[in-house]
C-alpha cells in the first residue's frame, strides 16, 4: 500500500494506492493571498494543517488500507518556495509560481547572466517575472533581512519531507524546473546568487530520503519508521502516472492546458517556447503550456452567470464548428505556440442565431486547436523528435467526453485516459513503489480506461474548421497591439 | 384647435400607441409585445398577423379604454421595408418579412441609387422591397395582396390596406413618379391592385368605422421620430435606439456620400445623411441575453481600460456597409472582466457606428438627440456619449414613432398647419456628458474598432 502526498498550489491531495489501481483520495484546499496585485503566497504552516486534514479523510474512507501503508511517496508545485531556518521555522509567507512581483528584476538579472537567451538555452527555462531567479533578487532588494536568516530555500514538498523526515532533500526534476540549474543539473551561480548555500542537496526521484519520525507519524496516523520516498515535481509525476512516452505526450486539462512528453535527449525547442526540465527516471521533461483551457471555461461560466456543466451540456447540442463561431483563447495572453503577451481571447463569426451553446463548443474547440498547433511543433518536425503517435489525457477535462471528441477529430489522434485523472498522484505512486523495490508499472497502478479514436467523419468535417481557424487566429495576431 | 390623437408604431418587438393632447403631453400609453423570429441568421421575420394586425388593433383598443375624450385622429407607423402576402379578408398567408431579411435580398436585382432633387426620392434606397415582392409572388401566387405592415395594420383599424408616399418612397423602383411602377411590377408577376392603396403623405384616407376619427396612410417610424426630435440644427444627429439604430445627422446642404442615404428633413431647409444600422436593440439584447444581465448595471464600470471591442453585426450591416454577410464579434477578452464590462463594450459598439457615421459624412456633430426605447437606458446612453464624445440629449417621451405619427393625424384632422410646428412636441429628458476620464480608453478602442472591422 503506496500513500501519496501532492503538494499542489490550490490543494494538498492524499491519496492511497495499490497495485489495482486508486483505493482513497481527499483533498483539503488551500487559500492564496494576493497582498498586492501580481503577488502570490501561501501560509507555509497552512500546507501541514491541510496535509494533516486530507491524511485524516483518506484515513476515515479506507481504515485498513491505511494501516498498511508500506511507504510515502510525495509531489508537489515547482517554482513555489518558502524561506526557513535550520531548525525549519519558515521565514515569512510563501512565495507561489504565479507570483510575477519580480518584472523589473527580470533585465539586471539576465544581464549578469548573460542575457535572456542565453539563460533560456542554459537552462531551458525562460527568465520572466515569475521566475525563481528574479525573485530572489527582489527579495534581497526589498526584505535583505530575510533573505540573510534563511538557511534554505525550500518547495513546499521539499519542506513537509524535512518536516516529517527530518532530512533536507529535493529532487533533479523540481530543481531544474526552478531554472536556476544548467543542462548537467548544477547551479547557475549568475543567477543564484548569494543564496547558492540556501539550495537543497538533490536525491535520485524514486529514493527513499529518511522514515517518518515519530510526532509527525503519530499526528498524521501511519506507523513510525515508514519510508519516504522524494518523489518528482507534479509535472514530471503526472507525465509518469499518465503514461506518456516520447511519441505520445501528455495532454493536462487545468486552469491552462499543458503538453508533456518524456524525452531521451535534451530537444532543441528554443523557438516553440516549450521548457526543458529532467525528468523523474531518466532524461528530460519537455512541456509547453497553452493559453487556457479551465480558465476559459470558468471565464464563459462568470460572464454568462451559468455553470460548466451546463455550458459544456449546451457545447454538446452546437455541431463540430460551432455554427461559424471561432474563438481565440488567450485570455491571459497567447502561450504555446504563438507566445504573444499582447494577444487577448474573442469569438468571431456571431449571428443573432448564435446562443452560449455555440461560444461554449467554440471555447473548447479553440483551446485543442491550440493544443494541435503546439503538437506540431513539438511532435519532431522541427528538431527530429519522433511524430507523435497517441495522446495521454488528464486533469478535469479529461473526464468531459466532449472534450476528448473534439481534441482527436482536431488533432486526428486517438486519445487514452487513464483510470484516475489524478495523474500526479499516481506518478508519485510510481515512484514510491520502485523506492522500495515494489516496481509497481503504471499500467498496473493507474490502468487504461478509454482509448477515443477519432472517426474518419469528424475528422473530415474539422478539416476546413481547422483551416478556417488558423487563418482567423492569424488574422487576430496580426491585429493584435 | 384641439382634440385627442393617437400614434400606433409597430417595432421589431412590440407595438406601441400613445393619446396625446394638442402640446404633445402623453394621456395613455400601450405596448403589446410580440416576437421577433429568426429562424437563421439571414432571416428576420414577424408573424404578420400577430405583430402587423393584432398588435396595433389591440394596441388602439387599450388607448381608448384608457381615455374618454374623442379620438380625432390616428396614424400608423412602421418600419421600412416589409411584406407580407394576404388573402381576400386580409388575412396574412406568408409570413411578415423584414429588413434585412436575405428573401428579400437574394432576389434583388441591383438597385440604382436614384435622386431627384425636392422630391421626396430616397437617395442610396433600400433594395429589400423589390426582392421582397419577388419572394411574395414565388411563396403564393394566388394573394390578393402583398401588403406592408403599414398597410395591414391600416387595414385592421379601418378595412382600408393604406400606406402613404414616404412608405412608398422607401420601395425603390416599385414605386416611381408618383405611381407604382406597372412595367416592373408585372415583370416580376404581381399586379398593381395587389398593392397597397398609395395616400399623399399627411392626408386622410377616411374615418374609422362607426366614428369620427380620420386615418391616414401608415407612414414610417423613422420618419415620425424625426418630426417630433427637435434634431434640427446641422450638427444635431438624431439616433434612434429601437430594434435597430437608425441615425440621421442633420445639415443643410444635400451631400451624397457612398454608403449613406440622403434624405429630406421635414423641416425647412435641412437634409439628413445616414440610414440604418444594425447596432441597435436587436444586438444589444442579444448580448445582454448572452450575459443574462438585466441591462440594470451601474452607468460606467470602474475601470476604463478593461472594456472590450464588440463588432455588433449580428445580422451584418446596413448602411454604411450593406453587407448582410459581416458577422459580430467580440474582441479584447482577459481573465479579469466580468459581465458588466461586456455589456458596456456593446454599448460603446453603437456609439462607435454613430461616430464612424458622422466620420464617413464629413459633418460636423454637435449633439446626439436620442429617442426610442434604448434612450432609457442610463448606462446605454453614457456610453454612447463617451464613445461618440458627444452629449446625448434623450427626448422626454421615448416612444418617438407613436409621438410623431399623433401629430401626422393632426394633420390630416387639420388641426396643424406645418409639419414644422411638431418641434414643439420636442422635450428633452436627460443630458448625457462624455466622461472625460474615459475619452483616451475610449479613443484607443474607437481606433481598434475601426481596425477590426468590418470584414472579420
């Protein structure tokens, strides 16, 4: 029996694996403090109370299962981090990935670094104002003194394991993606800086780093002494517990939409925008995020005063094309492929005959428009990766049927989800159980549960959609300003 | 001399009637509300015999029980072009088709703008009559009559199909020097007598059954707004906010400009430049429907930069594009805005087709006198004033159509000597100021408008 730990930015999930699959799950959510705009942060102490809380559920749903956990595997946000001292008091809030306080650090630090591209191509990364990197400059601008009492700078996955462990450690795959590490895995001293010390020593992703201690075993109920396994950061998990392989990426349906593949080699994609990180067993994680996807959907739900469910009820009601209607989703600019900051989402092609069902059906069929421009790209046309043959479904929307119509007639591939959406919980799983010589496969712990083969019909029919698409999103970027 | 008279104006969605005394002062008001049909997008039609010959008898029926004073006079008012195919009891057999609707346009054949100076002539006329008479004939051979709203609802007060010279000088070719056009007509395979009697605008045809309330020949809405408007300095643009936004900017010179229509003012030594647009309450309520909103939200949301860019071609675009093809779109879309900043940007999208308006005419604006029912709406028309930069002067009495079509039947009744006189119905409600805190959001938006559209 696996215990899964995924130290996520809106929630702290457990869950309870065995080889058949998902036995429990609980999630217990988490508040995000805008201070100021542009600022994201956490309460670091939240993160134990919500960990504690959502161990006690999974607990109440399946008491023998959790007697028996054999060990703990964990995951969680990158990019995200708190400040702490030796003895782990934590300094201050948290300072989350979508914090972007840090956009006039961004030019003096690629500067002493030797330029923006430059740090792209070191780190496969991109230097922006969310940035690791920028961030630590802005704190030692404005808060020096905490920056000169902090003895580590710690993810939140990286500060539970020390809390229950008692030992520091962190993993390739969350430090590379902080982008502050170059291609062979160590420190860009340019961009750390002076807090080079404050970096935690790194551990293979499928190692036991220490065993529970006894306070922090007792107050969540496991047994002293069980395993902890570091485990992966939630991207590279959720590539593992998806399935993905180098030719069939992951395809994650959150507030964006996210394209993730495994890589042997570390891929030349400077110019597609995607990020290179390591990934959990072996090689390199390549990812491009695409504009929106949730967001979208929950932006539709606030202007129209309704809700997901019955937007994507009517979406299904409007034929492939949305009778006309095309959308752009760049809601908060244009991400993957296009990378265009200025670019803002609309829907064109809107008659008196047009109702929400059919900006509904246009919302989704834009975001997978986007989702095949990106696989394109990053399918091995431009630098000799191989073509992409299938594509690994997760997240919410993988459970919404018509989002997997639309995303395999678009992109003319078949679609597979897995048993459980939880796709970073079951990677952690993974991880956990090759940790302790368990060697749990994923087919094992997260099986198959549908394969959506595009038909030929709607293949045909998306055809001119597509083209009639592309030039309209064209069109849009070329006005964009 | 003195007397009770009534107004009757069939809209898109409703038909309202109103009494009012010798200084214009509304004694009743009714308004029968019926539906606006779009089976597709090309289409806009009304069931004839519900909106054109139920509605306004009803609408009249409610007046009178209203008030006990004798009724001296009534005119109907509507909206141009339409047509309806009839049976012997002046029972519509086709349904009631619209402007705009693509029948009417499919089968026209290409109208020549045609203008003759001081006649009552149209210049850059509408082409939907003639292929609406087309589709008339195809539908149903055998009517005994293709009548327009006017002429139904004319029909259904008195038992005469009347309309009068500016309904038929909205008809193109059909009708041509003071008579229908027998060559044309009969091309097409109709005939003259299924053709609405013709009335010289402002006379009476007859008295209704049973009283002596005088009747004319239906007239058109726009046109009866205009009268009672008090848009009458160059520089003034009338803006009529129903169904569809008709604007009409007020000079004294007659300018032809491509794209927009010239027309006479009924007062003296003025003309009028514009048309129709399809950024009205046809659009508006379609994107309010979207957002279901209420249409009650604050005058002007917080932040001015938020706003996004709406293209309000719903159902493509009258003058100046006259493009049924354009479509609507919405642009500019992030994550922070909510239903409130949409509805204003739609708002805004009929304030920046009156601007490109005065624009394309190369007129001066000095005010927006704003009538119709959209006119009451507060955070409608300050929109309009910012995007336009002009003050909007809303009429007191919003039903402009019924208001001028009273003063048409004291014409005809002959308690009136002018037309002129019916600037004295004018009444000002409330005065909408650009706000200057808003004029360079707006301004950049006005240029991105111009940028995207119309062909997107």
């Amino acid at each position: 029996m696996i215990l899964t730990l995924d130290f996520g930015t809106t929630a702290t999930k457990v869950g309870l694996w065995r080889n058949e699959g998902l036995v429990a799950l609980a999630r217990s959510e988490l508040r995000t403090v805008h201070r100021h705009p542009g600022w994201a942060e956490q309460d670091p102490s939240s993160w134990w109370t919500a960990l504690v809380i959502a161990c006690a559920e999974v607990r109440a749903k399946a008491p023998e299962a959790f007697r028996e956990v054999e060990v703990v595997g964990a995951t969680g946000a990158r990019q995200s981090f708190a400040l702490a001292t030796g003895s782990g008091e934590t300094l201050g809030p948290a300072v989350l990935w979508s914090d972007c306080r840090a956009g006039s650090e961004v030019e003096p630090v690629a500067r002493r670094a030797g330029g923006l591209t430059r740090v792209r191509v070191k780190t496969g990364v991109p230097l922006d104002a969310s940035s690791v990197a920028a961030k630590l400059m802005w704190l030692e601008e404005n808060e020096p003194s905490r920056i000169s009492a902090s003895d580590w700078l710690l993810s939140p996955r990286d500060l539970m394991v020390w809390r229950l462990t008692g030992e520091v450690a962190t993993d390739a795959t969350m430090a590379t993606r902080s982008g502050l590490y170059d291609e062979s895995g160590e420190p860009v001293e340019e961009l750390v800086g002076r807090e080079l010390e404050l970096l935690a020593p790194l551990f293979p992703s499928d190692e036991v780093v220490g065993r529970l201690r006894a306070v922090p075993a007792a107050e969540l109920g496991l047994r002293p002494g069980t395993p902890v396994a570091i485990g992966a950061g939630d991207r590279a998990c959720e590539v593992l517990g998806s399935g993905a392989t180098p030719d069939a990426p992951m395809i994650s349906w959150g507030t964006t939409a996210n394209i993730s593949m495994p890589a042997a080699r570390r891929r030349d994609l400077l110019d597609t925008g995607a990020v290179l990180s390591r990934g959990a067993l072996q090689g390199w994680l390549v990812e491009a995020g695409v504009s929106s996807a949730g967001s979208f959907m929950n932006w539709l739900e606030r202007i129209s005063n309704s809700s997901v469910s019955s937007l994507v009820e009517m979406a299904k009601l409007s034929p492939p094309g949305a009778r006309g209607v095309v959308a752009v989703p760049w809601l908060d600019g244009a991400r993957s492929p296009w990378w265009r900051g200025d670019a803002r989402a609309g829907f064109v092609g809107l008659s008196s005959a047009h109702g929400l069902g059919d900006l509904a059906r246009a919302a989704i069929e834009s975001i997978a428009l986007d989702i095949a421009a990106c696989l394109e790209v990053m399918g091995g046309s431009t630098d000799g990766g191989p073509p992409v043959r299938t594509m690994n479904l997760c997240g919410a929307g993988s459970a919404n049927s018509l989002w997997r119509d639309v995303l395999s007639a678009v992109t003319q591939l078949p679609a597979v989800t897995r048993a459980s959406g939880e796709a970073a919980s079951a990677g952690a799983a993974m991880l956990a159980s090759r940790s302790v010589g368990m060697n749990l496969s994923i087919d094992e712990l997260n099986p198959i549960k549908s394969e959506t083969v595009p038909e030929d019909q709607s293949i045909d029919s998306y055809k001119g959609i597509c083209e009639r698409s592309r030039l309209i999103s064209q069109t849009l970027l070329n006005l964009s300003f | 001399m003195g007397g009770v008279t009534v107004g009757v104006d069939i809209g898109t969605t409703s038909v309202k009637a109103i009494a009012v005394d010798d200084d214009g002062n509304v004694l009743a008001r009714s308004r029968i509300p019926h539906k606006i049909l779009t089976p597709a997008a090309d289409r806009l039609e009304h069931d004839a015999n519900a909106a054109w010959r139920r509605g306004p008898r009803r609408a009249y029926a409610a007046i009178k029980a209203q008030i006990s004073a004798p009724i001296a006079g009534v005119t109907v008012a509507s909206m141009v072009p339409s047509l309806t195919g009839v049976d012997r009891r002046g029972i519509a057999r086709l349904p009631g088709l619209l402007y705009g609707d693509a029948r009417g346009a499919d089968r026209a054949v290409e109208a020549t703008p045609l203008k003759v100076e001081g006649s009552s002539h149209v210049s850059g006329g509408m082409p939907d009559a003639e292929g609406f008479l087309r589709w008339g004939v195809e539908e149903f051979p055998d009517a005994t009559g293709f009548w327009t709203c006017q002429a139904l609802a004319t029909h259904s007060l008195s038992g005469v199909a009347a309309i009068d010279t500016a309904v038929t000088a909205s008809m193109g070719e059909l009708h041509t020097w003071g008579q229908w056009n027998a060559e044309l007509i009969e091309s097409i395979g109709a005939r003259v007598d299924q053709l609405p009697e013709v009335i010289p605008m402002l006379e009476a045809v007859g008295t209704l059954p049973g009283s002596d309330t005088v009747f004319t020949g239906g007239s058109i809405d726009a046109l009866c707004d205009q009268v009672v408007s008090g848009a009458i300095e160059p520089g003034d643009v009338l803006a009529i906010f129903g169904a569809t936004l008709v604007v009409w900017i007020v000079t004294k010179d007659w300018i032809e400009v491509p794209g927009l229509m010239t027309v006479p003012h009924t007062y003296p030594d003025r003309v009028m430049v514009g048309g129709p647009s399809n950024a009205g309450a046809l659009f508006v309520d379609w994107a309010r429907g979207l957002l279901r909103s209420t249409g009650s939200s604050d005058v002007r949301p917080k932040d001015p930069d938020r706003v996004p860019i709406w293209l309000p071609y719903l159902r493509g675009e009258r003058t100046p594009f006259n493009d049924p093809t354009l479509r609507a779109s919405l642009h500019a879309l992030d994550i922070t805005q909510g239903s409130a900043v949409i509805e204003r940007g739609a708002y805004e999208a009929s304030g920046f087709v009156i601007r490109r308006l005065l624009e394309r005419s190369g007129l001066e604006g000095r005010r927006i006198v704003a009538s119709g029912g959209g006119s009451r709406s507060s955070s409608w028309m300050s929109a309009v004033a910012d995007a336009s930069g002009l003050p909007v002067n809303t009429v007191a009495t919003p039903e402009g159509g019924a208001l001028g079509a009273a003063f048409f039947a004291r014409m005809a009744k002959g308690f009136e000597g002018s037309l002129d006189d019916a600037t004295r119905w004018a009444r000002t409600g409330e005065i909408y100021e650009p706000d200057p805190r808003w004029s360079t959001a707006v301004e950049e938006r006005y240029e991105r408008f111009k940028e995207l559209g119309p062909k997107l």
